[in-house]
C-alpha cells in the first residue's frame, strides 16, 4: 500500500493522475490512516501513562530530598558548638 501511494504521489506532482488513479490515491491515504490511527492511540496512551509514572517518581524523590536537606540542616545546628 505505502509504495503505490508512493509511487501514485510521485504520478501526481509529475505527469498527473488520472480521475481512476486520483481516487486510489485518496482511498490509500485513508486507509493507511485507518490503519496508523489505532496503533497511534496505544502509542500515547502508554505515553501517558509513563509521563504520570515519571511524574509520581519525580515527586518522591523531591520529598525525599527535602526530607534528606531538612534533617543535614537540623542535624548541623545540634552538632556545632555555640558562639564560635
């Protein structure tokens, strides 16, 4: 299918089409588009799930790293001694 839509393409911006062959060319676009459109959705759909993954992760890793800054703050200050 995509190499004669190639080729009926490459017929159509050089020597023209006929009305016969200008109507495959139409009829394989949308096909090809039937065909692309569900494999395409399942493509974003598990995009979409793997951005929403990243983005929990990216959120606990923050809360840990404020964790992890808050307690090396406190922890700084019990240890120093005071006015020096």
């Amino acid at each position: 299918m995509l190499r004669e839509k190639v080729e009926l393409l490459r017929r159509k911006f050089t020597t023209g089409l006929s009305s016969r062959d200008e109507r495959r060319l139409e009829y394989l676009v949308w096909l090809i588009d039937q065909i692309e459109d569900p494999a395409l959705a399942e493509s974003l759909e598990r995009l979409e799930q793997l951005a929403a993954e990243y983005a929990e992760v990216a959120a606990r890793v923050n809360d840990a790293a404020e964790k992890v800054t808050a307690a090396c703050a406190s922890g700084s200050r019990k240890g120093k001694p005071r006015g020096r």
